[in-house]
C-alpha cells in the first residue's frame, strides 16, 4: 500500500488538484445524474459527461495561474449567494441573543444583542450613530 501512495503522490506533483469550483462542479455532476436517472433525457447525460472531463482536466492540470483563475471567478461571482446563506446560517444559530441589523450610511451588517426597545448603535465601519428598534 505504501508504493502505491508514493507512486500516487509523485504523480499528483506539480499538479493543480481540488479547489472550491472542483467541489462545485462534482455537486453539479451529482445533480444531473440524479436528473438524468429520473428523466433518461440525454442532454443531461451529455452535460454530465463534459463536466465530468472538465473536471478531471482542472484536477490534473499543471498550469496553476490558469486554474486559480477559474477559481477566482467562480469565487468571485458566487460571493453573493454564498454570503446569503452564510448570514442567513449565523442568524438561525444566534437567533436567542443578538439581532443582525444594516448600517443605513454604509449598509454593513451589525450584530446587535438583544435589548428591548430602541437602542442608539455606533457602526463600527462607518462610525455613524443611528437608532434601531430590536
């Protein structure tokens, strides 16, 4: 077991390996297949198929500027929907004690614990101070 590690990881030099668009593109793999099983539709077979040698071509790719690239984009452009969950996700976990609030000046995303009432806030980003109702 211990040659074919070696022999594995040897191979594996040099190349660009897993990222977070790789672990996207499987997700999006998956979720064809699962389409496909239940359509038999071939276009989702054929989608299936190109992501998956898309992918198996970034992993073993040796041009690293080209692949972080890629990455970069992809983070780039899912950085919205990402930062949705995220919020969403620390609201659902904090909801007993804080409140999450925005700035009206520079609309940052304060985290306010609870005191009934209105309360004067000081945002941290800006350094307005501004009234809000928890």
């Amino acid at each position: 077991m211990g040659k074919f590690r070696n022999k594995l990881a040897n191979f594996m030099r040099g190349r660009y390996g897993m990222d977070d668009l790789y672990y996207f593109l499987i997700g999006m793999i998956f979720l064809f297949m699962i389409i496909y099983t239940f359509t038999r539709k071939l276009i989702f077979y054929v989608i299936e198929m190109i992501l998956f040698i898309f992918v198996v071509f970034r992993t073993f790719s040796r041009n690293y500027n080209a692949r972080r690239k890629e990455n970069e984009l992809y983070l780039s452009l899912s950085k919205p929907v990402r930062s949705f969950f995220s919020l969403s996700r620390k609201r659902i976990r904090d909801r007993n004690s804080y409140r999450y609030r925005k700035c009206p000046n520079c609309h940052q995303v304060l985290r306010l614990p609870i005191r009934k009432g209105k309360n004067s806030v000081k945002c941290p980003k800006c350094g307005k101070t501004f009234e809000v109702r928890i």
